[in-house]
C-alpha cells in the first residue's frame, strides 16, 4: 500500500511539473472594466452559467446562423484561438471545440471565453480540464462583439445553419 503511495505521489509530482506553469496574473491585468461587478461569491456557482455578466435574459441567439457574424468569428478565432483550440473533438493545449455548444449553454461560453479566470476557480469541469494538464485558459480581452461573433462560429462549427 504505501508503494501505491509513492507511486501516486510521483505521479502527482511529475504532472505538477510538466503542467505547473500556473499562470499568475500580472499585477494590473484583471482590473475590471468600469461598472463592471465581479461576483465573489463561491457557493452558488451556476454551472450552466458561469460567472459573469451574460443570461438567457441578455443573450438571444437565432434558431438560423447569423452567417456574417460566424464569419467575422472565424477570423477573430483565427488570431486569438485557434493556436490553442481545434475544431474538431481532438484536444491541442484546450478541448477541441466540435460539440462545446451542445456541452455549454451560450451564456457559459460568452461568460468564460470575455473572462476565463474567475470560471476556472469555480467549474468542476474546468477543474478537471485543468487536471488533464496544460494551462489555464489566458484571458485572450475579446471585446463582447468578437465573443458573440467567435460564439456563431462555434455554432456553426457544430452545425447550425
Ligand atoms: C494558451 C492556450 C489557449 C488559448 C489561446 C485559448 N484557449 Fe480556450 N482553453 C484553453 C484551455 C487550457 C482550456 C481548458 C480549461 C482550462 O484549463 O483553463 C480552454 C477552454 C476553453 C473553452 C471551454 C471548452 C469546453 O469544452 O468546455 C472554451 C469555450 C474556450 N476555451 C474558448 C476559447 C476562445 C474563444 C479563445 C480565443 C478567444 C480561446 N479559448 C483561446 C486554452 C486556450
């Protein structure tokens, strides 16, 4: 028994070392925009909505694709995302992204991907993303348009027409 010890301590050892580049922010980098509440309360995390300021009651998405935004998606996802991110299920440094809008409800995906930090604190899946290694998502400062036209891309990528 205390082999199975060491061996899980090692284990647990070698991922913190291949992983352990714990991201801290620089100081000045997480200030909130103006008007901006940070919510710091961690009993009542909704898993189905993240942490942030988008709901269903904010939020509208249309049955159809927007195809000008999905397109303006693509492209913003090009610069900031897809050095990280495949559109397929196949996992780069995050998840692929094929099936994450079946996965996520629109409000986690916009509330994470404008500010990913408080989330992954909170999520038990994004903690167990985080065990699977690699980094913590960085916060990529999508400005709302880009996360919204980045969300039709990811719709259309999983299919929505
Ligand atoms: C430096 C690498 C990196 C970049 C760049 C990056 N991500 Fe991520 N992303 C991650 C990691 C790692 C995770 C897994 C969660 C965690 O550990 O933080 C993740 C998780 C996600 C998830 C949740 C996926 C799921 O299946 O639950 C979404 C959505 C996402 N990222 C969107 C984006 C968007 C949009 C961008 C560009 C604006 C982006 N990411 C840029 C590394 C990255």
């Amino acid at each position: 028994m205390s082999k199975f010890k060491i061996l899980t301590a090692l284990i647990a050892l070698s991922f913190f070392y291949a992983c352990g580049n714990k991201q801290t922010s620089a100081p000045g980098t997480s200030g909130e925009a103006p008007g901006t509440k940070t919510e710091t309360s961690t009993t009542d995390y909704d898993p189905k909505r993240g942490v942030g300021k988008f709901n269903e009651s904010n939020l509208t998405l249309d049955a159809a694709l927007n195809v000008p935004m999905a397109e303006a998606g693509e492209k913003a996802s090009g610069v900031k995302c897809t050095s990280c991110h495949k559109l397929t299920e196949e996992r780069l440094v995050g998840p692929g992204w094929k099936g994450v809008t079946q996965r996520r409800t629109p409000s986690w995906i916009m509330n994470f991907i404008t500010n990913p930090e408080p989330m992954i604190d909170k999520d038990p899946e994004l903690q167990a993303q985080l065990e699977l290694c690699l980094v913590r998502m960085p916060n990529q400062s999508l400005t709302e348009e880009d996360a919204r036209n980045i969300l039709e891309f990811m719709r259309k990528n999983d299919g929505v027409k």
